[in-house]
C-alpha cells in the first residue's frame, strides 16, 4: 500500500479514516437514544451528520492512499455500529412485530397466507409484546414471499420476540458484507470500499436497528452477483430466484446478470421458485400473494398518487396524469435500459454500472414509500459509486422527519429523496459521455 500521506511512514493505518469511525460510532451511540425517546426530529438531524462524516470517509477511500489495517478498522467499526443499533426500539417501524407474528403461526401449524392475525382461531397465540403492534391484524393477511416467511420461522426458532428476527437479518448483514468482500477481491478493487455498505446508515439502523426482511433479500442479491461474475449461472439463477422470493424486487437485475441464452440460470430459477412457493400454495391457492395487492391500493398505486411523479405534478396543478398512463411510461423505460444492459455487454461480462442503474432506474421509478426499500441498492454500489443512486439512499432518511409547513412537506421529501438525484444522475450522465460527444 502507499504511504499515507498524514502521517509518519510506520504508521500501519490511516488517521482520517480512524477519526471518521470513532465519530461515527459516537453518533450512532446518539441515534440509539434518540430512538429510544422517540425523536425522530433529533434522529434525521444527527443522521445527516453521519451522512455527511459518511461521504467524507468514502470520498478518503476512494480518493486517497490506504494503508494495511485500514480494512480492519472499517469490519471492526461495522460490527460496533451494528452492535449499537441492535437494541434499538421499534420506533421507525412495526413490521417486525408481524415478522414474529408470521413465524409463530407456522410453527403452529397456520398458512400466513389464510389467517389475519384477529381471526378467532389464532386467539391462543397472541400475547402482549407482539399482537397488539401488529399492522392492520383485523384486516390483512401477510403479504411476505415464502423465503421471507422461512427466515421469519428461522427467527422464531431462535427465540419468539423481534430480537430473534433481529439475529437473523443482522446474520444476513454479515453475509452481505462478505460476499462484497469477495466480489471486489474477485474484481481486483480495493476491499476496503466495502465501507461504503458497511458505514451507511440506511442498513444500519432499517436491516439491524428495525429488522427489515430486506437485510436477506439484499444478502441473496449480492450472492447472486457474486456467483455471476465467477461464472456458474445455474448457482447464480438459483440464489436469484431466493432473493426474488425474499422481496420480489430483485428480479429487474436478471437483465444485467443473465448470461445471455444461458439456459442454466433461468432454469435454476423456475425450479427453485415453483419448489419454494409449493408449500404454500398448496394451502392457500391463488391467495398466496397475500395482502400485496390490497396494500399497493392503500398506498395509493392504483389511484396514482402513491408514484412520486404524479404526486408533485398534481401537487403543483402541472398535470393530472393517470396511474396506467404513468406505469406504462415506467415499464417502458425499464424495458429500455433492460435491452441496453441486456445487450451492450459481452456475453460473459457483468457490468456493475448495469446493476445499479437497473436497481437506481426501478427504485426512482417506483417511489418507494419507506427508507428501507432504497437499501438493497447500497451494497452494489461498492462496486460502482454513483453519487445520484448514493445520495438517493441517504436523502431517503428525509421521511422521517417531523412535518414542519412549509419545508418538511410530502412534496419536498418527494423533492429532496427523488429530484436532487434526478438532477445528480444527470450531470453523471452528462460528465461520463465520451469526449467525442461532447465536442
């Protein structure tokens, strides 16, 4: 490694990079009692300190010459931000409590697909910790893929409460951070770029902190990836078709990461699918979907308002689109950049910059309603850095901020999580084009 350039040449780590992680563990120290208290005023406040001590550390690394124990300190600060967000109460979020929820009933032997939670048969299994904080339990039935519910099972095995779920998303974390480790040795990047996953406070506090099943999907996303770029399609077509039914939004990268005309992957993926979903269809037929539907109508998907782009243009009085229109437009343009990640590589090449602009590209387009949607994005961009997609992910903590008229609205979260990395992503565009376009 070269010397670093603050300090003496027997130095075996990097002093910025040192002082960046202790102020990130003092801050994260900060959060966990905010949280605690219920502030989340003080929360997105001291998040944007991080965020801001965050960029610093990765501007270092990617910048600057690193020296021998900086990976070391960057592991060991992950583990201790993690360690110190894992008690965190459930204060950003309640669907952990349905995750317990879901693996006890299997365990007794109950379809989460068929039972809500209030029904009259399930009355013996609930208890003061977890029923009473379960989202729409008159109402709704689970709306989690049969991977998700496996690994809600897994937890409950572990123990009956959240920190059993707990256990096993930040399992998932550490997963994740490996196969990144592995996938940048594998490209011959600096590991230690791994910082960018492992120091970002989305999966911080959403995939340790509150519990998010989106800590596995993200696992299995990056292990699908790994196992692309070495080549063995049929284990990379299988893990994809386990993260897509973790969380279904994987599958937007097959694009990306299929060999093209390579019949192991996507036969690995229908087999694994069809094996993993036949449990419970069995049971629930037609109803295995869950409550999804009726949920994307709660959060407005259907009416349109719930897609960013036709919430400002009606905030505004710019224009009433309707939801088809809008959805066909997206659909289109994911089929666009799809063709092109499809078809302007080689055969055998994976290109990050592919990933993550299929993930950034559904991301932005679907207007996720809640932080932890943007986190599956973060571990992809170890590989490829977009400053758009990055502060995409760090501006979507603007949620949970208190409503303040006129500054804290719906409409300038839409424009501060979605708009500035509208515009970031534009310039990128316009800063990567080849020279010999821009003259």
């Amino acid at each position: 490694m070269a010397a670093d350039y603050a300090g003496s040449e027997d130095r075996k780590f990097s002093v910025p990079l040192l002082g960046a992680a202790v102020a990130l563990i003092g801050l994260t120290a900060a959060n966990l009692n905010f949280l605690i208290a219920n502030a989340h005023g003080a929360f997105v406040t001291t998040i944007a300190i991080h965020a801001a001590a965050y960029c610093t550390a990765i501007w270092f690394i990617l910048k600057r010459p690193l020296r021998a124990w900086d990976l070391a300190i960057i592991l060991v600060t992950a583990v201790l931000l993690r360690a110190l967000a894992f008690p965190a109460p459930q204060s950003l979020t309640d669907d952990a409590f349905r995750y317990v929820w879901d693996g006890r009933i299997q365990w007794h032997g109950f379809n989460p697909f068929l039972w809500v939670p209030a029904a009259p048969e399930l009355e013996h299994l609930r208890d003061k910790a977890i029923y009473p904080n379960i989202f729409l339990k008159e109402t709704a039935v689970t709306i989690y893929p049969p991977v998700a519910e496996m690994l809600f099972m897994l937890g409950n095995l572990i123990h009956d409460s959240v920190t059993g779920v707990k256990i096993v998303m930040m399992s998932a974390e550490a997963v994740t951070i490996w196969a990144v480790l592995r996938w940048l040795g594998h490209d011959g990047v600096a590991r230690e770029r791994v910082a960018i996953y492992a120091w970002h406070p989305l999966p911080l506090w959403e995939f340790t902190g509150q519990a998010h099943i989106d800590a596995a999907a993200t696992a299995f996303v990056v292990l699908t990836v790994l196992f692309a770029v070495r080549r063995q399609q049929g284990w990379a077509g299988a893990l994809l078709g386990v993260a897509a039914l973790t969380k279904y939004f994987p599958v937007v990268l097959i694009p990306a990461l299929w060999r093209r005309w390579n019949w192991r992957a996507p036969a690995a993926f229908i087999v694994v699918a069809v094996t993993l979903y036949l449990p419970y269809v069995i049971g629930a037929g037609p109803r295995v979907l869950g409550f999804l539907t009726n949920l994307m109508d709660r959060e407005g998907y259907v009416a349109g308002y719930g897609f960013h782009v036709i919430w400002l243009l009606r905030d505004f009085n710019l224009a009433d689109p309707p939801a088809k229109a809008y959805i066909a437009f997206a659909l289109l343009t994911l089929a666009g950049l799809a063709a092109m990640a499809f078809f302007k590589r080689q055969r055998d090449e994976i290109r990050p910059e592919y990933l993550v602009m299929l993930a950034f590209a559904f991301i932005w387009l679907t207007s996720p309603h809640h932080v932890w949607y943007f986190g599956w994005i973060v571990p992809l961009l170890c590989r490829h850095v977009s400053v758009a997609a990055l502060a995409m992910t760090l501006l979507a903590f603007t949620r949970y901020a208190p409503p303040a008229e006129p500054f804290i609205t719906p409409s300038t979260v839409y424009l501060m999580t979605f708009g500035l990395p509208l515009l970031i992503a534009a310039a990128e565009l316009i800063h990567n084009r080849p020279r010999s376009l821009k003259r």
